[in-house]
C-alpha cells in the first residue's frame, strides 16, 4: 500500500514540496555528495534568508514610522511581524532530525492504510479516518487561497479605488501595501511598486502553507494516533472469555492451560501495539513541541491584535482581518480539539484494561495484565515545550488571556 496514492497525502506533499518543507531525500537512496546539503535544504535555506531580511525590513518601518503610522497600519506591521517569527521557526523544521522521522515513520509504516487488512474494524476505522483527513485537507487548503487573497487583494482595491493606477495619480498619494517595509529606494514607482507585491504574494504564499500545511500535517498524524488508540480499544473490549470451565468449589470460569497460553500471547501483542503507539507519540512530541509552544505564544499575541484591528470597523481593516482573524481562530480551535482527542482516549483505555477478564487467567497472565496496566496509567497527552499539556485547557487559557489583552488595549486607547 502506497499512502500517497491517498488524495490528501498527495495534496500535504505537494504543498509542503513547495515551500520546501518536505524531505524526498528521506524516502529515496539518493548517493551523498558535496552538493547534497544544498540540495536538500537550499531551498529552505532561502526561504529563511529572505524572511529574516524581511523581518528586519518590517521591524525598521515601525521605528523610523512610529510617530506617524496610523493604529491600523502600525497593526498590521506588528501583525506580519509576529507571523514572520513562527514562520522563521517553522521552516528550519525539516533540518530536525525528529521532525524527518515522524514523516518518515508515518507514510511509510504508521499511517492506517497499513492496517486494514488486520481486522474488519481496523478497516472500517482506516477508512473513516480517511475521510476525516480528506475533509480537514480540503478545508485547510481553501482557507490557505482565501486568506492569501484577501489580504494582498484589499491594498490592491485600494489603491485602485485611490486612482493610483490611473494617468492622473493624486500627487500626496502613497501605493497601499499589504506589508510595508523600509526599503533604501523609492517604492511609488510603478515597477518597483509591482516587485514589492510580487515579492508580497510570494511571501504571503509561504507564510499560508507553512502555517496551514504544517498544522493539517500535525491534525493528519494525531488523526492516526487516535484511530490506533481507538482500534487498540475496540481490541481490549472484544478480548475474548474462557469457555465454560468451572474450577471446583467456584462459580468462576476459568481459562484452560491451552486458551491460558493463548492468552499470553494476545497480552504480548497488545502491551507491544501499546509501546509502539507511545513511542510514536513521543517522537511526535519531540518533534512538534517547541513549535506548538511557539504557536500558542503566536496566538496570545496576535489574536489580541487580529481584534483590535477589527474593533476599528474600518471597511479596510475588516476586508482584510476578518478573514485572517476566522482563520486564525479556527487553527487554534482545531489544533486543540485535535490533541484532545488523544488525552481524552486515557481513561477509556485504562478501564479497557482493567475490564479484561483478569480473574479467570493463571497468575502468570494476571502479572502481565497489572503490568498493562501500570503502562497504560502514564498520560498520553503531548506537551508543548516538555511544560504546557496541548489540548482544550490551554486552548481557553489562551482565548482568555488575548480577549483580556484586548479589553485592557481598548480601554488604553480609548483613554
């Protein structure tokens, strides 16, 4: 089974191809050479370079501007400012090791398509797992086309509607950006103006897929896991029950020295299929943890300035923040939900275990099955930065603590 004859696989690949966030070099053999590095991680490498000097750009617009931009446009400087960090942190990924092995371990062996000839409900779960990530890929995929639209297309109206395309161009009238920087040249000429959108579009293009792609890629992989835990689950509750075989002086059924070998067997693959998800999980957490902790330190901030811009009313600030302030709310929301799902599979698995039929196993079994049953109590849940647990706790710790930043801001400047 190929995964990538999967719709959704070919759709993450191909996105993340180009924005270099994908290592080909780790699913072919390709020979080593002196050019090797560059191939494989150049294009990341101009990706980060021409992002830093961006930065950098943006960074002195706001202080040599500071006496003189408007709150909207001050805003949105802050704004881009902010996405250009995660954005800097997201595209050294691929040069992480762990970051390489989880691809590498989900689309050649963990992902579920692997497991549908197991059992009839591993298929069924593969196939509805499928779907989820075929509708959550769609989803992502529009939400990049349309918050990139939007936000390069709102100046562009702009300054049409300013007449600054026009013959007669207003002679105090400045070119709209949808980033402003500070450059050493005049940008209100026609041709440099139309290489500071292009080189918008295409920053705006990479900033799209490195957050939506990388975070349908992050949702694709905790799917999985969830449909491991939940057909390790479905195993547990169908364990099966010795047959009649009443032990003298008991009303107990026992297992038999045949079903009880039997059964040693089903608790050694069970507690192996346990540790390989765990495993799994934990090279994920190794891999995502500093850039989710990054993220929610993105969402603090921004979140409270995507409202603010918002609170204005300004036609212009709504056209082009609304959108951006859904999306962005929407990938904090789904991120969440997402991780959720795996601490909340804890407990159920825990009672899974304890509800095997223990009692009427030889002592040998019921050893092996209280050694389960010690696994299975430590947590599941990843943790952002080895500290904050990810899930819909700290998603409502974070909605609050930007809804307050907003509140205290807007009365700041109200005063």
């Amino acid at each position: 089974m190929d995964v990538f004859n999967l719709r959704y696989m070919r759709r993450i690949r191909f996105s993340m191809r180009s924005i270099g966030a994908w290592p080909d070099h780790e699913f072919g053999d390709h020979p080593t050479t002196r050019l090797s590095p560059i191939r494989r991680y150049g294009y990341t490498t101009f990706l980060f370079t021409i992002c830093s000097i961006g930065m950098v750009a943006q960074a002195m617009y706001l202080i040599n501007n500071r006496d003189t931009l408007s709150f909207i446009d001050s805003g949105q400087t802050i704004l881009t400012f902010f996405l250009c960090i995660v954005y800097v942190q997201r595209t050294l990924l691929p040069m992480q090791t762990s970051y390489r092995e989880v691809i590498k371990e989900f689309t050649l062996s963990f992902n579920l398509a692997y497991y549908k000839d197991k059992s009839d409900y591993s298929a069924k779960m593969s196939n509805r797992i499928d779907k989820i990530c075929e509708i959550l890929s769609t989803i992502v995929h529009i939400q990049i086309y349309v918050g990139l639209c939007f936000f390069n297309a709102v100046p562009l109206i702009m300054n049409w509607n300013n007449g600054m395309f026009g013959p007669d161009r207003p002679a105090n009238d400045t070119f709209d950006h949808s980033v402003s920087y500070a450059l050493p040249f005049d940008d209100q000429t026609y041709f440099r103006y139309t290489l500071i959108v292009v080189y918008n579009w295409y920053v705006s293009y990479n900033l799209s897929c490195v957050f939506c792609c990388q975070d349908l890629l992050i949702y694709v992989i905790v799917i999985h896991i969830w449909g491991h835990l939940k057909i390790f689950e479905h195993n547990l509750n169908s364990f099966p029950r010795p047959k009649i075989n009443m032990k003298a002086g008991t009303n107990l059924a026992w297992f038999t020295k045949e079903e009880n070998k039997d059964v040693h067997n089903r608790l050694k693959e069970i507690i192996q299929t346990y540790l390989h998800i765990r495993k799994f999980i934990e090279t994920t957490s190794t891999a995502y943890s500093k850039t989710i902790l990054v993220y929610y330190g993105f969402h603090t901030v921004t979140d409270c300035v995507l409202l603010l811009e918002c609170s204005t009313m300004d036609p212009k600030a709504l056209l082009k923040y609304v959108p951006m302030t859904i999306i962005c709310y929407q990938q904090l929301i789904e991120l969440s939900v997402v991780f959720e799902l795996i601490s909340s599979k804890s407990d159920g698995i825990i009672n899974s275990v304890y509800d095997l039929p223990w009692e009427c196993m030889d002592n040998s079994n019921r050893k092996t099955v209280q050694i389960l049953l010690q696994i299975v109590q430590e947590s599941l849940a990843v943790k952002a930065g080895g500290m904050v647990p990810i899930g819909l706790q700290t998603m409502v710790a974070v909605l609050k603590a930007s809804i307050s930043y907003f509140m205290m801001l807007s009365a700041f400047a109200d005063g």
